[in-house]
C-alpha cells in the first residue's frame, strides 16, 4: 500500500505545477461577514432593550426609531452609519423644526443601538457623533409665599394632593401611585416603591425606592384623608389610579383661584427642593430625598442658596482665628 504521506505531497506538487503552468492564481479572500441595515436590527436591539429598560424608556427608544431613525437611516447597513450621514441627519431634522434636544435624544438612541452592534462584531467602529447644543431648561417654582396661597385655596382631597408633592418632592407618577401601605403614619414617613408613567406602574425613575420623612402638618392632612376606596392613597372616586389629564385641571382651578399662573405639578416637584436649598438644607440631602441618581441634577438648584456657600466660607475665617487665638495663649 503506498505511503498515504508520500501521496499526498506528490498530488500537491502536480497541483502546484499545474496552476504556474496555467498562469491563472486563485486569490482566496476570507468570507464578508453580513451587516443587517439599520431596520432589522433596531428590532434585536428594542427586544434586548425590552429585557433591560424600563417600559417608559422603550417606549421612548421605539418612539425615536418610528418617528426619526428608520424614515432617515433604516436602509442603510450598520457600517453605512457613518460620520457624515449623521451630521447630515442633524441638519436635515433641525431644518425641519425639532429642537435641539429632541435631535439630541434620538441621536442617543441611534449611537447605543450602533454600540450594541460593535459588541456584536457587526460593525468595527461607532461614528463620533457631536451633540447640538441645548439651553439649560427654566424651571418654575412657588415662592413661599405663594405656595401658601396656593394651599389656601386648593379644596378637599387635592388639598392634600398638593400638600403632599409640596412637602414631599413626589413626581406626579409617585403620588397617583402612593398607595395606603406605603405611608407610615406612626413612624411619620413615606417609602415611595412606585411610579405611574405612560399608563403603567413600574418602580421610581431612579429604580429603586426612597424614604421621605413627614412633618407635623402632613401627618394631620394624611390622618384626615383616610378613605375606603381601595389601596391607593389618591385615586378615584371609584378608587381607580388618577391619570394626568385627571390631576392638571384641579391644580389649575387652585392656582386661578389663589390668583397665581398656571403651573404643572413637576413645578411643586421644583418648589419643595428650591425651599430646602433656600433654607440651607445641603444638596445632599436634597438630592437623596428628590431620588435623583447623580447630584448633577440637583445642582440646578445650588444658585437659590448663595448664603450658604457665604456661611461655609465664614467657617474657615473662624475655624483660622480660633487658631490664632490658640497661638498666641
């Protein structure tokens, strides 16, 4: 029987031979891999966002592929995302009217979907994408004064409504979620668990829940407003969860009434922290009872409390002539 090795080596010298003769060589180039286009692959990232996001924020990445990204981008392969192409979207959507934020958050959306594909070995880079510049937001709040007045003339359980987010800092969501078991009346504190976004209950924005303690004229409005409606706290007359269409116009007949402009409830929300910084209450602390996950969103708030900083300054002059004193005894 013949040397299989021996073999082998004379049938690749004949082949060998055969392709110099012939003049012709076979270049062998290593197999393209396949880049889906921007359309299919929203679809993997939405699902995978679905397992790790929060319904409010897929509902906010589908609403930006439907409304932005598929219309300009969804033909295009991942690889095909480049540079210019995005620059060319932000010309062409700012031309058509959106702010710079709406462009900005879609553009967000449009630069994690492209991350996500290069750890999966679709595409090897992510384009730099440079974000238009956007204007700190305003926001309102009550001064003391008129949030006294406000309270004045709000009636019956909005009454409470409205004492609550201004003493608490509660969103919106958080209160028409507030149910009945998360509110300690002996132990004077609240553990806000839940949120109520885009008709649908799901933990707070931060993800986790926070504690709120309660002061004396909460704990009397709380005590009084007990009911038998159901397990929410504010709800219904048939104890069904408020939605905000419900809440906006009793805020609005209470602000008519007590002579102010016309505020949204997220504007309580700003005049509960504005208050604590006004009254020298680190941000911190403000920030923990806000639940905000960075202090850089409670920093919005620092400007209301110049005195303190003034007092903090003040510490080191006195913290230096103590020393003063101590040396020269």
């Amino acid at each position: 029987m013949p040397n299989s090795r021996v073999g082998a080596e004379e049938a690749e010298r004949r082949e060998m031979n055969r392709v110099l003769s012939s003049g012709v060589v076979k270049v062998v180039t290593p197999q393209e891999k396949e880049v889906p286009t921007v359309e299919k692959f929203s679809t993997v990232f939405l699902d995978v966002a679905r397992v790790d996001n929060k319904p409010s924020s897929v509902d906010m990445k589908e609403s930006a592929f439907r409304m932005h990204l598929i219309p300009t981008f969804g033909e295009l392969r991942l690889d095909q995302v480049t540079y210019s192409a995005i620059q060319d979207y932000k010309v062409k959507k700012v031309g058509q009217g959106l702010s710079n934020k709406t462009v900005n958050n879609s553009l967000t959306v449009l630069r994690r979907m492209l991350v996500v594909a290069r750890k999966r070995g679709l595409i090897d880079i992510v384009p730099e994408v440079e974000w238009l510049k956007v204007a700190k937001p305003d926001f309102d709040f009550l001064t003391f004064e008129e949030a006294e007045r406000l309270l004045g003339s709000a009636e019956g359980e909005w009454r409470t409504m409205i004492l609550v987010a201004l003493r608490t800092g509660m969103r919106q969501g958080e209160l028409a979620a507030l149910r009945w078991k998360d509110v300690d009346l002996n132990a004077g504190r609240i553990i806000v668990r839940q949120n109520f976004v885009r008709g649908r209950l799901g933990t707070p924005k931060s993800g986790k829940p926070r504690e709120i303690p309660l002061g004396n004229d909460l704990l009397v409005a709380l005590k009084g407003h007990r009911h038998l409606r159901g397990e929410l706290v504010f709800s219904s007359s048939e104890g069904a969860i408020l939605r905000p269409d419900q809440c906006k116009h009793p805020l609005w007949r209470s602000c008519q009434r007590a002579g102010l402009r016309k505020i949204g409830w997220h504007a309580l929300r700003h005049s509960f922290a504005s208050h604590l910084v006004m009254k020298g209450v680190p941000l911190v602390a403000v920030q923990q009872l806000l639940g905000h996950s960075t202090i850089q969103m409670t920093m919005r708030y620092a400007h209301l409390g110049p005195e303190v900083t003034r007092d903090a300054v003040r510490v080191l002059d006195l913290s230096s002539l103590g020393s003063q004193w101590a040396a020269a005894r």
